[in-house]
C-alpha cells in the first residue's frame, strides 16, 4: 500500500467501472457501501493496495418492477440495482406492497445510519455468513447479475456465497443486479438473536413458497446459507401442519454442522435451528403471518419444550 493509502478509483459509470476492474482484477478491492470494508480496514485485517469505488455510478441505484403480481408466474421480476442501499429497500413503496417480507428483512440489519450505506450488491458480495439478507434472498430464488467487459451472467445466489466471505465472481466482474423471480406465494424470514446487544443473528431462517414448491434457507450457522431440497420435498403434494414442520425442523438440525463462535456453540445452534425452522413453517402455514419477518430472542426460546 502506498504511504498516503490505497489508489482510489472512483468511476462515475458503469462502462467506466468494468474498464477499470478488466483492468486492475483482483489487484482492486471493490468498494459499494464501505459498511464492511471499512471495518476491516481499520482493524488492519486488510490493507489494500486499490479501491474501486462505486458510489458514483448511478446507473446501479434501481429499484423496478411495480407493474407485476409477484404471485404469479407471468409477472416481472423484481430488479435492484447493486447500490440501491438497504434503507431504500425498506422503504420502496413498490417494495412495500409487492414483496413486504423483503422491506422487514432489510430492515432488521443493524441500525438506520449503516442502513443508509449497505448495498444489496454489497451484503451478497461480501459473503459474510451472518447477515440477514443472503438467506432470504437464496429463499426467494434470487438471481445475482454479474457483468463484465465480456458480457453478462446470471448467477443463482445459492451458488453466488461459495465459502466464507468467498463468490463464484469471476476477478473482472461486478456484480450490477438482483433479480426475483415473481411466483412467491408466501414468505417469512425468521431472526433468532443469542444475546440482546447484538443485531447479527445467531440463526436465521427464511422460508418461501413459490409456485407449489417450499424452499427453507438457514443463515449465520455456517459459511453459506443451508438448503436441503430434499428435505423440503417432504413438503410436495402435501399441506404443511405442525407435524410435517416438526420434521422438517429436525431434519435440517441434524444436517447442518453448525459453527461455533460467540453467538452460540455448535449444540446450540443445532437446537434451535430445529425450533426455528419449525416456527417459520407454522408461520408459512398461517396466513395472517405470510410475507412477514419474525424475531426471536434467547428469552422467547424454549428449546427443551419447544413450544
């Protein structure tokens, strides 16, 4: 790193953007919001030599699709630009009245002024296992568009978070969208926090119907969020009931290997994966609670009784 700090790049449009990161690769770190980065910057975890920085390129602040269904299969979809920030997010009136669990999900990530800076594009391309928005979004069957001086791809996020703080980008892509398919039927996103201080989640759980089929997501239990497809096939051809969610629940505790850190020990988690997932499929199942967000807290957990 240079003694006055890292070359700043500051590219003002997206054609500008890509030439610049064709041409600096991996030698740049991309800049979005700076929520994260500039944490580990200033506990010297990283020093970079080149920052892309991409507040200035407005062409990635977007927020489309208000004339759909999103419960149909025939709508649009849902398109964010990668700098839309999480405050806009949850407060997009479009937003709001198509996809409302979206609107409460971003808004449970820490506080309004890092709300304010977090990008969409930013939260999935940091790949930090304990946020609350790649769980969802991987529920929600999103895409990530990557572009680059080459074209552009269309990146399934439940294969975009590949490790920890590890993507399938490619060194001279950015990614500039994400798409969500219409066709939710219902959704919840459920937030169990271990210790009251803190806003990361010890365990979340996002749960989807689209199109007849159930997708269960769990987040910040591991280095990627956790999905079983076959698991939730349990679910095809049949109504969910208490019973079939109970399952389900323990299912997906006894397949994951959950971490350990200071939210919780691996045993932990793996117990009140089994209450959440069951809690959130109850929450799918009862109607008064569909597209909506739930927060649990050590206090309003009973993992022995499960409730």
């Amino acid at each position: 790193m240079a003694r006055n700090g890292p070359e700043w790049l500051a590219p003002t449009t997206l054609e500008e953007a890509l030439e610049l990161r064709a041409r600096y690769g991996d030698e740049a770190t991309v800049v979005a919001g700076g929520t994260f980065i500039g944490i580990l910057m200033s506990q010297k975890i990283m020093i970079p030599g080149v920052l892309l920085v991409l507040r200035n390129v407005r062409e990635l602040v977007f927020i489309t699709g208000n004339q759909f269904d999103r419960t149909t299969t025939g709508g649009s979809p849902l398109r964010i630009g990668a700098m839309t920030t999480h405050r806009a997010v949850e407060r997009s009136a479009v937003i709001r009245q198509h996809w409302p669990i979206l609107a409460y999900t971003f808004s449970l990530v820490a506080s309004p002024r890092v709300r304010n800076q977090a990008t969409v594009g930013g939260v999935l391309a940091d790949a930090d296992y304990a946020s609350d928005p790649p769980a969802l979004l991987h529920a929600l069957d999103a895409r990530a568009i990557a572009r680059s001086v080459d074209g552009e791809r269309e990146i399934p996020v439940e294969e975009l978070i590949t490790g920890y703080y590890e993507t399938s980008l490619r060194p001279n892509e950015l990614l500039v969208e994400v798409r969500i398919p219409p066709g939710v039927e219902r959704a919840v996103y459920r937030k169990f926090r271990s210790r009251s201080s803190e806003d990361r989640p010890c365990v979340a759980v996002a749960a989807a119907q689209t199109n007849g089929k159930l997708r269960v997501v769990v987040g910040a239990v591991a280095e990627r969020p956790q999905y079983f497809p076959d698991i939730c096939s349990l679910a095809y051809g049949h109504q969910l009931s208490r019973e079939l969610a109970t399952e389900i629940g323990h299912r997906y505790a006894e397949s994951i290997h959950p971490i350990s850190d200071a939210r919780g020990s691996a045993e932990y988690r793996r117990r009140v994966i089994a209450v959440e997932v069951r809690r959130a499929l109850e929450d799918l199942l009862s109607g008064s609670l569909s597209g909506a967000s739930r927060e649990s807290s050590i206090g309003g957990l009973h993992i022995e009784g499960e409730d």
